[in-house]
C-alpha cells in the first residue's frame, strides 16, 4: 500500500496520506468486510493455494499469547509436550472407522516421492489420534504409567472442499492437540471439564468473547468419542454460532482399536479411559468477527501485541525536538511498567494517516503529544474500542491511569460483546416460533426431545430458506425446564434446554 499513486479528480495524490479505511461495512457485507479486514490489518497475506493463508507477525503474536497462557495452565495439570510426526499410515488412519468415515473426504494425502510411487500412501495429519496411540500401547503397560498426559503445538491439514474463510475454515492450521489416557473413568471426564474451562478462559479473558460451554448433539459428537465438549461462540452480525474449542472423552473406542491395556493395582487387565482436545487459531478469527469495525481490527489489550502506539504531533514552528523526547520518555515509562508501548516516530506521515494505520490494526490506545499538550502538561489519549478521547495529565500517575484504562477496556470489551450476545438469543417454544426467530438471525435457544432424528429432520427443513439450522450445544447451564414441557420440533416430552442457529 505505501506510496501508491491514485487519481484523484485530476490531482495524482499519494494514497499514503489518505486515510486508510475499509470498502466494506460490517454491518453491510459482513463476509467482504471480514476478509478485507484479515487483510488490511495485516494479520495474513493470500497464498497461491486456495484455502491456505499465511500468518504475518500481527497474527502469530496474538497466537502466542494464547498459548503461553494455555502452556503454562496444562503444565500446572502435569501435561507434557512431544511432537508426533506429520505423516500417518493409511492403515493406522483406517484403524478407527467411526472416526475415519466421517472424516475421510478431508484427509490429504502424499502418493508420490519425486517421480516414483510411495508403495504405501501417507496422509498429513487431520488429527493424531490414530498416529499416537499405536506408541501409547507401547507406552502404557501398567497403572503407574498412567495417567498419560500430551500435548503438541503443530498444524492439521483439512483439504475441505467448499468456501474457505481465513482462520475459521483453512486448509491448514495451528493448533494445539491434547491426548491423554487415565486408569478411570472419572478421572477423564473431570479432565474434560478442567480443560473447557481454560478454552472458555482463553475466550472470555483473553479475547473478551462470551461462550456458551455445553454438550454437542449426537449429529455433532466427534465419531471416536462418546461425548464432545465445545464452548460456543456467537457472531452477532450472522447471527451464525461457531464452535470455539473442543474436548472430546473418547470412553474407550479407541483403546479397544489400539488395543490400550493395563494392569491395573488388583493385577487385573484393564482398559485405559481417553480424552482428546483442542483448540486452532480459528481462535482469532472469532475475535475479529467479535470485536472488529468498520475502521478495522480492534485487540482486546491481554492480547495486543502493541498495547499503547504513542504518536508525536509536531507543528512546524514549535519546538519538535521537545515533542520527541516527551514520547520517547512516556513509551519508555509505559515499557518499564510493562505496557507493550511502542513510538511512531515515521516523520514522513501524517498523523491522520498514522492514526487510521493504528485503528486498522487494533492497538486499544493511542497516545498522541503535541506541543499544545506540552503546554498544558497533558497527553491525549484516544481508545480504540469506542473512538473516546481525552486528556490526561502528564505526571507520575500516567501510567498507573493507562493500567486501568487498559484494564477497564478489556472489560469493557467483554461486556459490550457478551450484551449484543445476549440480545441475540431467543428463548421459544413452538416451530412457529423457532422461524419467526431464524428469519430475525437469532440464536435460538428451545426444549428438545433429544432425538437425533428430529435434529436432521430441522436440517432438512431449514436447508433452503436460509442454511441448514442445526444444533449448536445443549448447555451445561440449564434453564428450569418445567413438567410437561414440549419438545419446539416434534411435539415429543422436552428433555433438554439446546441452542440451535446456523453455524460455521
Ligand atoms: C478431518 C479429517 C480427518 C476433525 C477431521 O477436536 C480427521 C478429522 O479427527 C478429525 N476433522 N477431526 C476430529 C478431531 C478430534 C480432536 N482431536 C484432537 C479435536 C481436538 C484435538
């Protein structure tokens, strides 16, 4: 974008000193404007493939934040990290067919070395279950090699056919991918939670995006587990629900396929109790789709990599160097304490220009110095997340004031999103209902009868109008669900309260 010459009514004027701006409005053409944002804000470039995006630093950062926040959390749980190959044998993909079948279209596959065939074709990982667990049967003989707790930071390959979205829907990914065995039960299922509370953490602390945790739908349970946790996200703008991060108890489906036995204490062969989990940077595409403007990208501070961007405002015939050095000393106080402060000292911008670059990349706040603010003993400060600007006095207490600013912004953020969540919800009762909500793009929360044949029969019934409605959770949190209530789709007894919208 720098220094591009544009026609401007006969004027060649440098687009650089224009402000940036965004040619599409969230509210106007949401998908346009997602994938013109992903862009501009420089969280990722296109790539000569189709569906595969690459991640600029802007992206990785927030990235990283995540997961040293995640690291550190699994570590406290005594998980440990280890990196499995990229590449699985057919047969070991093939050895759990629940799980294979529902995935088989997706998978990719390496046939060829140079200009030979492979004798045996190797697929790059979708997900390693199937590629861990042969070693886990090497791994657990007894219960003192239990529990079993990995962890890998690395990519999955999707080769999904159909629209790509970056981040949400990609071909390749970075996730994380938890894989652990226990001699009980119970000691899986607690496991399960602990760590959806750390997904629902990671959202609602870090990204400032309200989530919904429950249980999937059979229609929707990962085919090697026996039940799957999510925490759910909602897109207020699509009102689409999207699914945020998954742990998965896999019971014993693929113990009994791996063949994970153990001797238990009484001396007794057993079978070990499995869970998978994991979350991608699908992650960050959820919180520009949450928070984003129609300035750009808007960073909730936790994960900013640029918290602070302090611009000098100098006039021309004002003391400049004066100007500089009061932002080189307020970046380096933010710094010391902390604050991820950064100067922009490019002289050959214009401030507006500057501003607008700032705004598209989301830092929380923007610290400008002029020498009027010399004069007046006083910073301005403009916040991101609403446009508010004002003075602050430039003292000792500066940067205690941009702690709490950034603080309250992060909150802020948190309770502006989880309001126009909670204004997209519909409570109903009937089909009617259920419609009159759909067609409003509302997420709809309604009893069910919890029969999968009725959740496909809604699918069906809803594919034309307006996308396929399908179950997006069943709360852990549910409401009174009060005697002889009816389920909204079959008339049948309600067994459950369950959100259901359109999904990514
Ligand atoms: C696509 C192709 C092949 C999802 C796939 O959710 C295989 C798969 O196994 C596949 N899409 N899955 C399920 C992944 C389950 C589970 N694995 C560990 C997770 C989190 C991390």
């Amino acid at each position: 974008m720098a220094g591009t010459e544009v026609e401007n009514g006969g004027n060649k004027e440098l687009k650089e000193e224009t402000s940036l701006g965004l040619t599409y409005r969230k509210a106007e053409n949401f998908d346009e404007w997602y994938s013109e944002v992903v862009v501009s804000a420089e969280l990722i470039e296109h790539y000569d493939i189709s569906g595969l995006y690459i991640l600029r630093p802007l992206a990785v950062e927030i990235w990283e934040t995540l997961q040293a926040f995640f690291d550190s959390e699994i570590k406290k749980m005594k998980v440990e990290n280890c990196y499995f190959p990229t590449f699985v044998l057919e047969s070991h993909l093939k050895k759990e067919e629940d799980h294979y079948n529902g995935f088989s279209q997706e998978v990719a596959w390496v046939t060829k070395s140079g200009k030979s065939d492979l004798e045996t074709h190797l697929a790059l990982r979708p997900s390693s279950e199937t590629i861990m667990y042969s070693y886990f049967s090497k791994w657990i003989r007894g219960h003192r090699d239990l529990p079993l707790k990995l962890n890998q930071w690395c990519n999955a390959v999707r080769w999904a056919v159909g629209d790509p979205t970056p981040f949400i829907r990609s071909r390749e990914f970075l996730w994380q991918e938890g894989h652990s065995a226990f001699a009980t039960e119970d000691e899986a299922h607690a496991e399960a939670l602990e760590i959806l509370e750390l997904y629902r953490r990671i959202y609602e602390e870090y990204l400032a995006v309200p989530v919904i945790k429950g249980t999937k739908s059979e229609v929707d349970t990962f085919g090697g587990a026996i039940y799957t946790n999510t925490v759910e996200a909602f897109i207020p703008n699509t009102g689409c629900g999207i699914q945020g991060a998954t742990t998965h108890c896999l019971g014993q489906k693929f113990a009994s396929k791996f063949e994970l036995n153990f001797e238990d204490k009484k001396g007794d062969k057993a079978m070990v109790w499995q869970n998978s989990w994991g979350y991608s940077t699908r992650t960050i595409g959820v919180t520009v789709m949450v928070h984003g403007d129609d300035k750009g990208l808007v960073l909730p501070p936790k994960v900013a990599s640029t918290q602070v961007i302090v611009i000098p405002v100098p006039y021309k015939d004002a003391d400049t160097q004066e100007v500089y050095d009061t932002c080189k000393t307020t970046v380096n106080m933010l710094c010391e304490a902390k604050i991820r402060a950064e100067l922009d000292s490019r002289d050959y911008l214009s401030l507006e220009r500057k501003s607008s670059e700032w705004e598209m990349k989301g830092v929380p706040l923007r610290i400008e110095i002029g020498s009027n603010d010399l004069a007046d003993e006083q910073v301005c400060v403009v916040q991101r997340h609403n446009g508010a600007k004002m003075g602050i006095a430039a003292n000792a207490d500066l940067v205690e004031e941009i702690k709490k600013m950034l603080n309250n912004i992060q909150q802020n953020m948190f309770d502006v999103a989880k309001r126009k969540q909670d204004e997209c919800i519909q409570v109903i009762q009937t089909w009617d209902e259920f419609v009159e909500a759909l067609h409003q793009r509302k997420i709809i929360l309604a009893p069910w009868c919890d029969d999968k044949v009725v959740e496909l029969d809604v699918k069906e019934k809803t594919e034309n109008e307006m996308g396929a409605v399908k179950i997006l959770c069943s709360p852990f949190d549910q409401p009174k669900l009060l005697e002889g209530t009816k389920c909204f789709a079959s008339g049948k007894p309600a067994k459950k309260w369950t959100y259901w919208g359109r999904s990514y």
